[in-house]
C-alpha cells in the first residue's frame, strides 16, 4: 500500500508540474478599423448610415482572404489622417505623400488599386487631355461629386465652364448622346459599367488625374508590419486568381 500511495504522491507532483509548466495562452480575435473618407462613388460617408461605396466592395474580398477581423468607420480625412497616426484606425487605401502620415504609417509595396478620372467625349469632338482644355467647354457632372477638387475649378466663373449636372452615370452619357453637352467627366469604373448599355460609336476618353491606391497601416497597430504582409499577400493571391478589379 505504501509504494502504491508513493507513486500516486509522484505522479500528482508530475501533473502539477506540467500544469505549472504550461504557458498561459491568451485567445482572442483583434478587431482591426478601417478607415474610410468620403469620396464618392469610391467612399460614402453619411450621418447616420453606414459607409459605402466602391472601395469597401473592393477591398472586403482582401480582408476576409487575409482572415482579417474589421469593422469599417467612416470619417473627414483630416481626422482620418490623425486617427491613423495616433494608431485609433488601424488600415485605409490612400496615396503615399500625405504629410501628416509621414512617418507614422506603413505603406504597402504593391499599389491595390487607382482611380482613374477621365474626361469623355464623342468621335468627332476634340478631346480634353489636361484641366486647362476644359476652359469654355460645356461639361457634363455627376451631381454629388467632388472629384477630388475638380468640381471647384469647373465651377469658378473664371473658366467659363457651362457645367450640366446629372443624376447618375447613365443619364449622363445619354445627354453626350443627345448633344446636350461635348464632355462627361466621370471614373472609369462606373463609366464604363454605364457604357455597357449606352451606344456611342467612336466614344473616347483621355485621363486627367490618376491616383495609385496603396495599404497603409498605422505604425501604432499591434503588429502592424504582419498585418501589412498578411493584406499585400492576400490581394496578390486574389490578383493571380482574376479576382480583383481596376477602378
């Protein structure tokens, strides 16, 4: 009896020990935010509603390939940009240059994705291929669009722009159609989705400002330089797989 209480006395040591031993693994999902600017059709913020737009659409496949937990905030991009610094967002698509991310972001290697805003116009009209050929030309818009700051030059009385505004991108390209203006500036994505449904023989168009869209990771995230990896890995391999488009 005494050698079978000695070797139960052993083996509870042994089995402490092992319990002592083993690490204490802390489980949990990390919930990353990814910070969106209004910026439409690309980024819609509104009071009240959730964001929308192309960019979310786009990027969610990469997301959820890199097994990323997110949840989707959006915001002015001033405050976008100090969120993103003092490490309150985590992830956002923009351009490389922004001051007041310099120095305190990660960028990815490979562009994701660019905008491309172009200028449309009929066979026989003569193309607009810079700003300044906009100068007293009748443009049609996309009303509720910013264009990153163009809407502000085709407004000033100085240009002497006629700017007709239409409610949708289809609407647009059926008064080119209709001769109602010479021009539709407009992004090539959803140009060309209206296009689709729209004849207009000999149609061209001509770019006038192009941004490369790059992941940028706050340097404040936890592990942020991982995190990085695990996102540009992901939409290479969606990318080899014909699964992500060119805005």
């Amino acid at each position: 009896m005494k050698s079978i209480y000695k070797i139960l006395c052993i083996i509870v040591i042994l089995l402490s020990c092992s319990i002592i031993a083993l690490p204490t693994q802390k489980i949990y999902a990390q919930e990353f935010e990814v910070g969106l600017f209004n910026f439409p059709p690309f980024g819609v913020v509104e009071e009240g509603k959730e964001p929308s737009g192309i960019l979310i659409d786009y990027i969610k496949p990469i997301l959820k390939r890199a097994n990323v937990t997110y949840s989707i905030k959006g915001y002015p991009p001033k405050r976008l940009y100090k969120y993103l610094a003092d490490g309150e967002t985590h992830i956002a698509l923009g351009v490389k240059g922004v001051p007041e991310l310099e120095g305190n972001v990660l960028y990815s290697n490979e562009k994701i994705t660019d905008i491309d805003l172009r200028v449309y116009s009929r066979a026989e009209t003569p193309p607009i291929k810079t700003k300044e050929d906009m100068i007293g030309k009748r443009i049609i818009t996309i009303r509720g669009y910013s264009y990153g700051g163009f809407i502000k030059y085709i407004e000033n009385p100085a240009t002497k722009i006629v700017a007709d505004m239409a409610n949708g991108h289809e609407l647009a390209f059926k008064k080119l159609q209709a001769q109602r203006a010479d021009y539709v500036l407009d992004y090539s994505l959803p140009s060309e989705k209206a296009l689709k449904s729209i004849n207009i023989p000999g149609i061209q168009s001509y770019s006038i400002s192009l941004l490369e869209l790059f992941f940028i990771v706050s340097k404040k995230t936890p592990d942020a330089e991982n995190l990085l990896r695990k996102l540009e890995q992901a939409f290479i391999e969606l990318k080899k797989e014909g699964n992500v488009f060119t805005m």
